[in-house]
C-alpha cells in the first residue's frame, strides 16, 4: 500500500518482554536503508473512573517508579501483554487488581494508541473502567510495592495535564478520552 517493503530483519536482543531488531527497508523509490525495531506484545491502560458522593467523576492513578526517566510517573493503571494469548480485556482487569485493588463492573474500549511509532511495533489498548468495586490488590514487582494510588476528580486530573503534571502519553490520552465519553 504504501510502496515501502521490509526486505530483510535480525534479532539483535531478546530481552523478558520485548526483542530487538535491525531490519533492512526499501523505500518506494528503491532505497534501502535500515531502522531497529522494539518488538513489542503491547500493553493496556485503564482509567478506572467511580462517582462519588456528590455525583461527581473520579478516577484512580498510581504514581510509581519508571526506571527509563528514573522518576515517579503519575499514570492510568496499565501493564504488559506478557500472557500468551490473553485477551486485551482479560489483561486490563488483571491489572486493576493488581495496581489498584479494584475490579471492574464494565470496561468500555476507548482506543488503540501507538506509543512511539519510531522505534517500535506496540500497540497499547486503553479502557475505561466503571462498576468498580474493592477486591485485594495483588502487587507484582517492586515498582508496584512502593507505588501509591491517588484518587482525584476527573475535572483535576484534566487539570493536571494542562499542567504537565500528568505526561504520559496513555494516561493523557485516556483521561481526555474517559472524559470525553462521560459527558
């Protein structure tokens, strides 16, 4: 369709979860040139969204260790499609409970974003999550131990990321889009 072709691919890495390669293209005016690609299962996000007493939206984040940025990130609860086979679904209620402690009456699919289409194949599925109710969490990692979950109005966590202090790209992407489908 596009008049590019893949003419070639080696692994050049296979780390726990993704592998990386160095591919050879042609481009359609028959140039080659050649790109690494992180290969990816993908990830799914979730903005847990509950009303509360006031009738007011609410969601549910984490803020937890991202070793890339060595910084504490605020997101949406989300994971790593790392069990073959898994329904993206079945993926995003398993990382409610172990994020947030939370299991979802309904998830409504919101979009499939490509993180970083410059460097890899991943595909990360973003849901919104409502009937929520309060099951025990089931930490997986030490990022997971030591993050905290935070509890705003949808309203402040959109404040939040005109403020940049909320820059994750899933977590933007899913709360405009949560919030979006609300209203």
């Amino acid at each position: 369709m596009s008049g590019f072709r893949r003419l070639d691919e080696s692994l050049i890495h296979q780390g726990y979860i993704w592998r990386v390669t160095t591919a050879e293209f042609e481009s359609p005016d028959g140039e080659r040139f050649r790109r690494d690609i992180v290969r990816s299962p993908g990830a799914v996000g979730v903005v847990p969204v509950f009303v509360d007493s006031e009738g007011t939206p609410a969601v549910m984040l984490v803020e937890q260790y991202r070793a890339p940025y060595e910084d504490l990130i605020v997101e949406i609860p989300a994971g790593m499609r790392d069990v073959p086979g898994e329904p993206p679904e079945q993926t995003a209620l398993r990382e409610l409970v172990e994020e947030i402690g939370y299991a979802a009456g309904e998830l409504v699919h919101l979009i499939d974003l490509y993180p970083s289409p410059g460097m890899t194949d991943s595909v990360t599925t973003v849901f919104l999550a409502t009937a929520l109710t309060k099951t025990e969490r089931d930490v997986q990692g030490p990022e997971e131990r030591h993050m905290a979950v935070i509890t705003l109005s949808l309203a402040e966590a959109l404040r939040w990321v005109a403020a940049g202090r909320i820059r994750d790209a899933k977590t933007v992407a899913g709360l405009l889009l949560a919030d979006r489908h609300l209203r």
